[in-house]
C-alpha cells in the first residue's frame, strides 16, 4: 500500500498525523478542563447553598426562640403561628442540608432537640417561669447543635474545595506529562518520517550527481513511493539515452574522419604525381599552385588525425574506473615523469604536502595533471616556478597550478579550451602544439564531476581544478 501511494500523499499524511496527535492531546486537556469547571461550579453552587441553609436555620432559630418566649407571656396566637412557620423553615434548611453535607445522625439530633424545644412550649402545667428557663436551655442546645451544623458544612464545604484543588493538579499534572509526550511522540514522528521519505530524496541526488560525473554504468533504482520509482524510470531511461548519444557521437566522429581520409589521401597522391611531373613538366607558376595544394592537404590531414586522437581520448575519458589514491601523490609521480623537460629549462616545481584523498581514475586523472605541467613547462621561461597547490574545500578537492609564464592573452581566455585553439601568446623557443591538450584536461576533469577554469590574476597561467569528494588524512 506503501508503494503504491505517492510521494505527495505520503507527506500528507505525515503532515496530517503530527497535527492530529497533538489534537487529540488538546481535545482531551479542553475536556479535562471542562469537566474541572463543571465541578468548580456546582462546588461554588452547592457550598452558596448551604451557607444560605446554615444562615436559615440560625435565624429561625432566633425566631423561633423570640416567639416561644414572647407566647409565654402574651399568650398571642400569631406568636405561636410565626413559631410553627420558623420551625417548618428551620426543619426545611436542615432537610435541604442533611441531603448535600450533614450526617443523618446530625439531622436526627437537630430534629429531636427541636421536639423538646416544641414538647416544652406546649407543656401548660407549669408556673411560666420555670417554663422559660426550660426554654432558654432547650435553645441554649439547639444554639449549641446549630454552631456544630455550620462548623460541620464549613468543614464539608473546605473538604469539597480541597478535593477539586486536588483534582485540578492532578489534571493538571496529567495533561502536562500528556503535553510532553505528545511532543516527544510527534518529534519522534516528524524525524522518523523525515528519514523514511527523505532517503529516496537521497537516493534520487545520489543518482543525479552520478549522472553528472558520467557514472553511465550504475542502474538508477530509487525503492519508495511510487512517483519516485517512475521520477527513478525516467532517470535510468535518462542515463541510456546519454550513452547512446555519447556513443553515436563517437561513431559518427570515427566515420566521418575515416571517410575523409580515403579522398584526402587520393588527393594528396594526384599532387604528389602532378609536382613529379607524371602528367607532363609543370612551369614554376603551376609548381607554386602544386606546392600550396601539397602543403594543405599535409595540414587538413594532420587535423583529421588529431580529431581523431582528441575524439578517442574524449571517449576513454568518460570510461572512469574510479579507486581511492593520495591526490598530492599523483601529482609527483607526473612530475617525476616529466624530470628531464623541466630540469632542462632549469625550474623549480613545488607540491604541496599531502595525503589528499579523492576517488578518481588515476590514470585518467594523471593525463589531465600529465598535459597541464606539460603546458606549464612549455611556458616557463628559465629558471621560473611551477606550483601544484592543493587544498581541501566544502565539496571535495582543489588544485591549483600556476606557472611563471606571459599568462594568457584576454582575446585567448573565452575560448582557451576549445579544441584545435591556439592562443596568440606561442614560446619562440618550441614546437607549436596541437591546441587538443587543455580540451582533454576539460573532459577528464569534467568525466570526474568536477571543473577546470583560468583565473585572471596572474603573472602567468593560473589553472583552478576542483574535484567532489575529498578527504584529508
């Protein structure tokens, strides 16, 4: 199901289970919220209610007692009325109480003390004043019973709040540790996901860079989603299709230059018997034309043989086979191969100290190093300096090779590795050369993924080499 999902899918749904985590994480601390409020309230509410209860049954109580006391002496049925209607309120307080905060023994006690209290009121026996002393004790106990009420519902009502303090921590401490774990949980996700979707991304720059340094022969096989696998398809058709054209570039180059030296050859013959006379004396005027078509035909023979040579070299510097070597020793084995020219002009060579580790073809590699001291030493003047500096960038390796020489000409530096160029600055003292060997250190070094360039600050040639993948020690 995996693979058959798409690499956009795929990070929808790591997008969307992170968020949703940590969703459910804040839904359920709303909840635990909720319900904690809820509680709070009706504590709140209840805790009101019982103190209005509490506040009732005290002032009843004075009513009460006032009453009893009044009726004693007055003997007014309305006093007797407003007793009986304080009691009632004063039982329905108590009730209201005994439902939420008061033991039903507490209850039972208020109700039997007023039962006394009600008992003595009705007792008609006795002189008045023995009955209001009775009285006075009756609600000197019911006073007592009632402050043992209010202690009780505040305790309750104390207990109540104690105990959502309690429950509101422990949501608390809950929701954080919920909180912690979700994040812990989604970093682990984000990073998990993160490696999951992020090695084919890999996979697929590892495949592109292969492209880049002419690894023609590595399959491209990304495993993954499924646009990736076709973006991987499409790659390695990619990668066919350039060895096919590289290849059909070199027949076609082969062919062409084979087929133009079969008629050059033929040519060159016809000249030859034509200055020897075969076809009758020539005068000097027709010996002059002769020796013109000679010499150019000698010359478009030679460049057909160096497209050849240059087109060859191209070809096998594509065909890498890469290991691991020390850069800066590379580079003295060339120089050592090169001990009798530059000892001969009398030149110091410099290398900088090593090891500098590259994967590189060595052998192709040493030919692109092979031609650029070859060059340095054709335009060396006596007793100058060449210079191999190496050093170690961000991507891979640098070589940077200077000589001592008149540089080159600003007209000459857009077009100095073009093939057959020739640039305007020549040394008096040597052979003119066939302007292929710079265009072969430009294929090698681009065949390795890397890149040749001539900077302007001189005096002399200044030629920067950069190659990937690099390490010191």
């Amino acid at each position: 199901m995996l693979n058959r999902a798409s690499f956009r899918q795929l990070l929808a749904v790591a997008f969307l289970l992170v968020p949703a985590l940590l969703a459910v994480v804040s839904v359920r601390g709303l909840y635990t919220l909720e319900r904690l409020m809820v509680e709070s309230r009706q504590g709140a509410e209840h805790a009101a209610r019982d103190a209005v209860n509490v506040q009732r049954v005290a002032e009843r109580s004075v009513t009460m007692e006032r009453s009893a006391r009044q009726f004693l002496v007055l003997n007014d049925a309305s006093l007797r009325e407003r007793f009986d209607q304080a009691a009632r309120e004063a039982s329905e307080a108590v009730a209201q109480l005994g439902s939420s905060r008061l033991a039903a023994a507490q209850v039972a006690a208020w109700r039997k003390e007023l039962a006394a209290i009600e008992a003595e009121f009705a007792e008609s026996t006795l002189p008045v004043a023995d009955r209001d002393l009775a009285l006075s004790s009756a609600f000197r106990d019911l006073g007592d019973l009632n402050a043992q009420i209010a202690e009780q519902v505040q305790q309750g009502a104390e207990a109540q709040r104690q105990a959502l303090v309690t429950q509101l921590e422990e949501g608390r401490r809950k929701l954080a540790q919920q909180v912690a774990g979700a994040i812990v949980l989604a970093a682990l996700m984000a990073a998990g996901f993160s490696l999951w979707l992020g090695r084919p991304l890999k996979r697929l720059e590892s495949a592109i860079v292969g492209l880049g340094e002419n690894r023609m022969d590595d399959v491209i096989d990304i495993p993954g989603p499924a646009d990736m696998r076709a973006l991987a398809r499409r790659l390695d058709w990619l990668r066919l299709r350039l060895t096919e054209l590289d290849a059909d570039k070199a027949r076609f180059l082969r062919h062409v230059s084979h087929e133009l030296k079969t008629p050059l050859a033929a040519l060159r013959e016809g000249v030859a018997l034509l200055e020897e006379g075969v076809a009758g004396e020539l005068n000097p005027r027709q010996r002059d034309i002769a020796r013109i078509l000679r010499q150019n035909a000698a010359a478009l023979q030679g460049q057909i043989e160096e497209l050849l040579r240059f087109n060859a070299a191209a070809f096998e510097a594509r065909r890498l086979a890469r290991r691991r070597i020390d850069l800066a020793q590379l580079i003295r084995e060339r120089v050592a191969e090169q001990r009798l020219q530059w000892q001969a002009r009398r030149l110091q060579i410099d290398v900088s100290d090593g090891p500098l580790w590259v994967e590189v073809d060595p052998d192709k590699l040493g030919v692109a190093l092979g031609n650029l001291l070859s060059n340095a030493i054709r335009f060396s003047p006596m007793e100058s300096r060449i210079q191999f500096i190496l050093s170690e960038t961000s991507t891979g390796a640098r070589v940077d090779v200077r000589d001592g020489g008149p540089g080159v000409a600003p007209a000459d530096r857009e077009r100095i590795f073009e093939p057959f160029y020739r640039g305007e600055r020549q040394p008096e003292d040597a052979v003119r050369g066939s302007g292929i060997g710079l265009s072969i250190v430009r294929e090698v070094i681009a065949a390795h993924g890397g890149r040749i360039e001539l900077l302007p600050d001189g005096p002399g040639a200044h030629f920067r080499i950069e190659l990937p993948h690099a390490r010191h020690g």
